[in-house]
C-alpha cells in the first residue's frame, strides 16, 4: 500500500457521513480511493449506495482544505495505524467489527505483543479491590504479560498503576481523543503510559468524549487481549458491556468471586453461575494460556457462557 492510499484511507475515515460499513463497501469498489475525489455527490450517492445528503456531506468534507491540513499535522504528532498496515494487530482484525483507524502514542510494538489481558472492573471498587488486581497481576507480570484496560477510575486505574510499579508493559484504550482525557484525574497516569506503554484511541485527537464511545472502545479492549479478567462488576454495568464483546469475539472470560455482601461482585458471581472461568490466582489464567497457546479449546467457550447470559 502506498503512502498516497494510506492517507486518502485515513482522510476517509475521519469524514461525516460514512461509517466503519460504508467505508469498507468503498474500499472494495474503489481500491485506490482514485475516483471517489472525482465524484459529485450524486455519482457518490450512486456508486455506493449512500443517502444523498450523507454522499454531499462526505464531498463536502473529503475537499475541505481545513480539515486535510489539521490531518497533515496529526500525522506528524501522534502515530497512525490502519487496518491495512501490517503492524495492524492480527487479533483485533479479527473480531467482528474492528477499528478502521487506531491513534496512539507511546510504543506501538505493544500492539501485536503476547501473551496478553485485558483487566476489567468496576469505576466504584470496593475496598478489597486493589488488592484482588494486585495478586492476580502481579504473577503475569513477572512473566512479562502485557496488560490491557481503559484508563478509567478504579479497577482500570489499579491495573496500570500496578503494571508500571512493576515496569511491566501496558495499553490504555480511550472513549475520545488525547486532547480530551477523561476522567481528567488520570492525566499523570495518561502521562506515564504514554512514556512506559501505549495509549490508543479509535477517535481523533480532538474528538471529546461520549457516551456512546465506550461501549465501542469495550470491543477494543477485549479484542486486544486472550482474554479478559474481571475484577468486580455490578450486574448493570459498563464492566459487563465489555464482557459481552468478549464473548462475541470468542475470547476467554475470567471472574474473580467476592463477598456476598459486596454489590460490586454481584456481576463477577453471574458470570460464574453462568460458565465463566472462576479465577482466584494466576496460575488459573497461565493453565488456561497453556491450552490456548497449544491449540486447544479452554474450560470456557464463548458460545457456551453467551448462549446463558443471553
């Protein structure tokens, strides 16, 4: 792919009035992405089967001299990987719907690094939850695991925090751009992981934050990751949304039990009840990692532990 295609691909994909969908039936019809910037909205409306008002708001935006500049300068700033390069990661262009388009900053060689977790839980942690994300980690760590989480408070925030104590390797996947950190208490944390690991978001640099953003970066941080570990979840919660991406991608799903007085567990025993691999040291992850890595089917199966929940 040349760097011509590699930018127009880019450019694409930071336009109104196409989606993730759309983009690709684009890029099947048009390879080179030569005559979409030759044609009229109509001809666009035509050619791919957009609605016209989205085909005008596309032209408008794939000629607006504005926002190429402000690509140009991102380019230079922060590093740019799309799901055509080859550094891509082969797990996430595995799942159902991957990013077209990922931003980070920090090491992007992390990205296809194995083994790998994704360590997920809830934003208001209860007080032994700190040291549940400690003693499960910490043996993987030594073991040179890399870490996968989103930057949230809590359970997120314990994961990086224990991952770079030990200068072990971690990715933060964000809900926005960089230049709208949330939660905004995490700015020296962001800071560290941006100098020690990597920092990722499907959103432009300067795109805020949005509700809908997180569930969509959920798919990304368990389609990093061999599996995904929760520490603590309520029933209803953002932790379990994450999970259900995991099972979708057939990835392995890992609940660490707690009391049974502790709303925050309440999510982590559903999962149990419903199939998912009871975890209460590392050693129950690594033997799982072992029949992964050999070839073999785990004690759990997504289609087993999502077929229950659902």
């Amino acid at each position: 792919m040349t760097n011509e295609i590699r930018f127009r691909f880019i450019h694409l994909s930071r336009c109104r009035g196409v989606t993730r969908r759309s983009i690709q039936r684009i890029i099947k019809l048009d390879r080179f992405l030569l005559q979409l910037y030759q044609m009229t909205p109509s001809q666009i409306s035509h050619t791919f089967s957009l609605p016209l008002k989205n085909a005008t708001t596309l032209y408008q935006d794939l000629h607006n001299q504005a926002r190429l500049k402000q690509l140009q300068l991102e380019m230079k700033n922060h590093h740019i990987i799309t799901i055509l390069d080859k550094r891509f990661p082969s797990m996430l262009k595995a799942i159902h719907d991957p990013p077209l388009v990922l931003y980070g900053k920090g090491n992007v060689d992390l990205l296809n690094d194995a083994p790998s977790l994704s360590v997920i839980g809830s934003r208001d942690p209860s007080r032994e939850a700190k040291r549940k994300t400690a003693f499960i980690i910490e043996p993987l760590l030594h073991k040179n695991w890399l870490i996968v989480s989103g930057l949230a408070r809590g359970v997120d925030q314990y994961a990086h925090e224990k991952t770079l104590i030990l200068n072990g390797k971690t990715i933060a996947v964000l809900g926005g751009g960089f230049e709208h950190l949330y939660p905004k208490e995490n700015q020296s944390l962001y800071q560290e992981i941006v100098h020690k690991g990597l920092v990722l978001s499907e959103y432009t640099p300067t795109t805020p934050p949005a509700k809908h953003h997180f569930p969509e970066r959920n798919r990304i941080i368990s389609g990093l990751s061999f599996g995904t570990l929760v520490i603590e979840a309520k029933k209803r919660s953002g932790t379990m949304i994450t999970v259900d991406q995991a099972l979708e991608q057939g990835r392995e799903v890992f609940a660490v039990p707690g009391s049974i007085f502790t709303e925050q567990t309440e999510g982590c025993h559903q999962l149990i009840r419903d199939g998912a691999q009871m975890v209460t040291n590392a050693k129950d992850i690594l033997e799982e990692w072992q029949v992964h890595a050999m070839g073999g089917k785990g004690l759990l199966t997504s289609t087993h532990v999502y077929e229950k929940s659902n």
